[in-house]
C-alpha cells in the first residue's frame, strides 16, 4: 500500500518501538551499540556509521521525497560537502549562478583547491547549460527557485540536457520543500535539502539530508558520510522528525499567508518591485506553475528608498525578526546586501540584482493580518519620513 504525503510525514521510517510500544520513536543518545560476538551486531556499530534514529530521519524524508534512499548530515553545508565528495580532481561542475552564497563559498574556497573546476551560468536560459557542459563535466547543480530574487529554473528541461551529455543533476530543494516540488520526478539524480528550514521549520536545528534513487550513489554517500562524519546528532533527529509530521500543513500555510501578503505588499506607496514566482507576471511564472504545486513562501521586494531609508524601514519592524535563515515558524526578514550577500562585492552584487534596498521575507505562521499591519506601520513611518527628508 502506498501512502500519501501527510501519512507519509507522521509513519514513514518510524514503527512502534517492539522493546516498549513508545508511540513516539526513541532518541538513541548513544555513542555505540554492543555486539553480539565479534563480527555479529543487531544491525548497528557505532553512531557515526549508522544509528537508529538517525535511519528512521533517512526513510522518512526519502519517502517524502518518493526516494528510496536518504542520507542526513549535521548541516545543509555538511550536505552539500557529501556529494561534492563523489567528484575527483579533473572534474567539472556546471551550477546555477544564483546561488546559496554558502554553496558558492565551498565551491570557490574549498573544492576548487582539490582540483575541481566550476562554471557559473544563468540556469533560468537553459541555453548556457548546453554551452557549459565539458566533457569533464560530472554534476549540474540547480537550486529553484533561487536566493533572493526567486528565479525559476526549468528542471525538466535541464535535467534532460544534463542526461543525454552523460551529467548527473542535482537540486537544491530547501526552498521549495519536497510538498512543492518533486525533482526526482522532473529527471533530477540527486535531491538536497537543508532541513535547518521549513523541514525542520522551528528555528531550532540546523540539518541537511542527500537524497536518490541511485543505489550505487548511495552507497558512495553513506561510504563519505561515515568517513567525514558530519553526522546530525539523535536529538537533532529527532526535532527534525517531529518538523516533518506538520511539514504538509505549515507548507499550506506558509505559501497562503505569502499569497496574501505578497499581493499586499504591491499595492502599497513606498515600494518599487515585489518579487514572488506566484505572480502572473513574474519571468518563471509558467514553469513554476507546471514544475511547483504552489510558490513557496519566501517574498523579496525593493524598497522605493536608499540604503539609510532602507536600514530605518527595517528597524520599525517589531514582528518580524531580522534573521538570516528561512522556513521558520516564525516570520524573518533579511537584508540580503548588508547579511546573506555582504561577501559579495558590492559591483557584483548589483549587477546581478542584489540592490541597497532589497529585503527578502520568510513569510511565517502568525496571523498573516498581524504581518501585514508590521509591514504598513514600518512603513508609513519610512514613506512619512521620506517626504520630510525629500
Ligand atoms: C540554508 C541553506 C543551505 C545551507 O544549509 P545549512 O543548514 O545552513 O548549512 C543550503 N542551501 C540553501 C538553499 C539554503 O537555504
């Protein structure tokens, strides 16, 4: 029998526990595990090879991605640091350029001195990939949609271009969540989560998972995740399966509360762009719409203001809180320039769309007129405050 998404959420990888009938499944807090006779273990040696909380983490986000396989990392970084880990010296790598500034710093800082080659293309024209491609190309790397200006990059159409050039693909899917968007459905190879966002979605763990179809990248993942050992401890297992159990409903209603506010957030004096794939006339709009079940719940827009108008709006909000980081109960807000993109030069960050004024926004789970009348009053202030000054 096959279950759907919410089932999935609450059951998969998680049976009753034989020993005691625990309803809820045990945190494991051990180290190691006592074998029966040498050679001879009940399934399980040491934690940083294989635990039991850990594996029910791995079933259950696999099934929720449809995979068969899951492997869980101590961070969306350590993730991301896990598949990089299949490629050699020599190898290439075509990625999208609008990138977790995260990604783009392990890639350029740290892979790059082992001898791994990246190319750096607009994935939205899918044209680029092709001339991209090497033949010493191993991975294509997507994330959609994108951070922070919520681009939208076709994976179907990619992953097909990266099948026939013999080139794995693989798709950061933090942003949509496996509720709205299915890659390895649309070609993908690999699926890469931080759990540390909506997966998790209480502010409280940080997480990242790998996940395939793949048997033999499996093996080769859970070969390096022993070996590097950037494993999630018990206890954050366990906090990410909890997030799990509720991910169907708090994906509903984070992507509702975003629909709301962000055809709000256009009508109001004070601002020049609001960015949100859910917009009929947003550039991805029509590949969003056939690739995503719904738009995802991260919002960005430009103020009408300078860098100083800018920092004052930020500095009226009292609900929001000004935060790094996404998927949260919570509402965040973040100024990309100054936080997530400060690394970025400033001419660079510019040119491809990083703006003083930019702020992105997570939008939450509180009452969403609560985050509307934040948003007005901060506002007014600015709007006001900017007529004196003009
Ligand atoms: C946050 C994030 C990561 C990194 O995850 P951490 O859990 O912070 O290490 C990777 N990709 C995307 C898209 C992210 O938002």
């Amino acid at each position: 029998m096959s279950y759907r998404f919410d089932t999935l959420a609450i059951h998969a990888g998680q049976p009753d526990d034989d020993g005691t009938g625990a309803v809820s499944f045990p945190i494991y807090q051990t180290s190691t595990f006592r074998q029966i006779e040498p050679g001879l273990n009940k399934g399980y040696c040491y934690s940083r090879t294989d635990h039991p909380t850990r594996h029910a983490l791995e079933e259950n986000l696999a099934a929720l991605e449809g995979a068969r396989y899951g492997v869980a990392f101590a961070s969306g970084m350590a993730a991301i640091h896990g598949v990089l880990s299949i490629l050699s010296a020599g190898d290439h790598i075509v990625s999208t350029r609008d990138l977790y500034g995260g990604a783009w710093r392990i890639f350029t800082k740290f892979f790059s001195k082992f001898g791994i080659d990246f190319t750096f293309v607009d994935t939205t024209d899918h044209a680029n990939v092709i001339q991209a491609i090497r033949p010493t190309t191993k991975l294509l790397w997507l994330e959609t949609p994108s951070n922070p200006l919520l681009k939208i990059t076709d994976v179907a159409a990619c992953c097909a271009i990266a099948r026939r050039a013999g080139v794995r693909t693989v798709v950061d899917n933090t942003f949509a969540t496996p509720l709205l968007q299915h890659p390895l459905a649309l070609g993908a190879d690999i699926v890469l989560h931080s759990t540390t966002k909506y997966i998790n979605g209480h502010s409280d763990v940080l997480g990242g998972v790998v996940i395939t179809n793949d048997e033999a990248l499996y093996n080769d993942l859970k070969f390096f995740q022993n070996a590097i050992g950037a494993v999630p401890g018990p206890q954050d297992c366990f906090l990410i399966l909890r997030g799990t159990k509720t991910l169907g409903l708090r994906v509903q209603r984070h992507c509702d509360n975003a629909e709301t506010l962000a055809a709000w957030l256009r009508e109001q004096q004070g601002i020049a762009r609001v960015i949100f794939p859910g917009f009929a006339d947003h550039e991805g709009h029509a590949i969003a719409r056939r690739q995503m079940e719904r738009f995802g719940a991260v919002i960005s827009f430009e103020l009408a203001a300078n860098l100083d108008e800018t920092k004052n709006f930020t500095r009226h909000l009292k609900l929001w809180t000004l935060a790094e980081s996404l998927g949260s109960v919570k509402s965040l807000f973040c100024h990309p320039a100054t936080m997530t993109h400060a690394s970025v030069e400033p001419d660079v960050r510019r040119s491809v769309g990083i703006g003083d004024s930019l702020i992105r926004l997570s939008v939450g789970l509180e009452d969403v007129r609560d985050l509307i009348d934040d948003l007005k009053q901060a506002l007014d202030a600015t709007v006001v405050a900017q007529r004196v000054f003009a």
